[in-house]
C-alpha cells in the first residue's frame, strides 16, 4: 500500500511541475490589451530558479504525503473506528485556510488595485514602508487565524465521523473550496490584468495556483483507493491460478 501512496505522491508532484509553465504563460500571456507585465517563456523558466516555489513544491507534496496517511491505514485496515484523526484535520485545515486567504486577497487586488496589500502590511504594523519580513507577518497572522477556525470546524466532525467518512469530507470540502475560490481569483486576475497595474496581478494569479494546486491534491486519495482496488483484484485473481484444481 505504501508504494501505490508514493506513486500518489509522485504523480501529483509531476503534475504540478508539468502545469507550472502552462499556467504562468496563459496567466501572463499578452493578451492583446494594454499591460505590459505579460512574460515569455525564458522569463517563465525562472521560476524554478526562485526558492519560494520549491518551499511551496513541498508544502503541497507533504500536504499530500499526510493526507494519504489515513487512506493507507484504511486501506490496510489498521485504524480503529474511532481513533483521534488529528493529521487529516490538520491538514485539510491549513489548505482550506490558504484557500480562504487567497481568495479574500484576490478580491482585494481586485477592488483596491494595490492597495488590496494593506491589510497585510497593518497586521504587520507597518503600513508606511513595510519590508518584506513585515509583509510575510502580515500574512501569517490571517493564515493562522482561519487554519485555527477550520481545525475547529473538523474536529467537531471528527467527534462523530469514521475515518473512511472524514476522508470523503475532507476531499470534498477542499475539493469544492477550490472550485469555489477559483471562481473568484480567475475573475478578479482578469480585472486587474485590463488595468494595467503593477503588483495586484501577483495577488491574484497567487489565488490561481492555489485553487489548482489543493483541487488536484484532493483527487490524491481517491487516486490511491483506484490503485489498491487495481492492486485488489490483481492479487485475487493470483490466488485463484494458485489454488489447487
């Protein structure tokens, strides 16, 4: 089971590195309209350059390495009914908070241009001249605030839930979170795009990879369960050939 999980996992980084350059292009792609921020494609490839984008590459693939936890001890049928699940609430939590967080900052850059940034740099305490060190505080303190809310939310769940039913609600909140936030970041990076701004397409197109990247780590354990069910009946017809006539 543990290899059909690391295959999971290997899969869903490959996608993500394999959709990197596809979606920076269309989403920075000179669409026939004033801005000039559009990039090419040398100017894409930098990306993988750019230490962030590895730390959120991990980010995501440990997201999804403790989100296959709980279906590979379901699959091996070594998780108690009600044991305390507090690795898939926890995890499902943090990406439902990146979720929240990204969406609000799309409709600020939207609405504000770039003024939509300064609720972060006043979290941080420094509106006049914040540095970057302030502007990441400036976005911790929301991110911890709703990771804090949602794990609230899920454990009550996990109170009653069984593993297996906590599993399909998790994938499925975090599923239709992402529709539900990509919906609003695809909107709001078009508004900004048409009006030619500095750094509000940056807030918005952030909202884009995170829908993209917690949709695609949702399908991650319904991924893995067609793996073991392949796996399932591979070995079951195994056996027969083996029995005696």
């Amino acid at each position: 089971m543990k290899r059909w999980a690391i295959l999971t996992v290997l899969l869903y980084a490959l996608a993500l590195l394999l959709l990197t350059v596809p979606v920076i292009q269309i989403a920075f792609a000179k669409w026939g309209i004033s801005n000039n921020d559009h990039l090419s494609f040398k100017q894409t490839l930098q990306v993988f350059a750019a230490w962030p984008y590895w730390l959120w590459l991990g980010i995501l693939v440990a997201g999804q390495v403790l989100l296959l936890l709980l279906p590979v001890n379901i699959a091996e049928k070594r998780l108690p009914a009600r044991r305390p699940l507090k690795t898939p609430i926890i995890v499902t939590a943090f990406f439902l908070a990146n979720l929240l967080l990204a969406g609000i900052t799309a409709i600020l850059c939207a609405a504000f241009k770039e003024g939509g940034f300064l609720p972060f740099a006043f979290l941080s305490g420094n509106v006049d001249n914040p540095s970057p060190l302030d502007c990441v505080v400036g976005v911790i303190i929301p991110l911890f605030t709703f990771w804090l809310i949602w794990a609230v939310v899920f454990r009550r769940f996990a109170r009653s839930d069984d593993p297996d039913t906590l599993l399909k609600r998790s994938t499925r909140w975090l599923l239709r979170g992402s529709i539900l936030e990509l919906l609003i970041a695809v909107p709001s990076h078009i508004i900004v795009r048409r009006r030619d701004v500095c750094c509000a397409p940056i807030g918005t197109f952030w909202g884009i990879a995170t829908g993209i990247s917690v949709m695609l780590l949702c399908f991650g354990p319904g991924v893995f369960f067609l793996f073991v069910e392949r796996f399932q009946r591979l070995k079951a017809k195994s056996s027969d050939k083996n029995k005696p006539a």
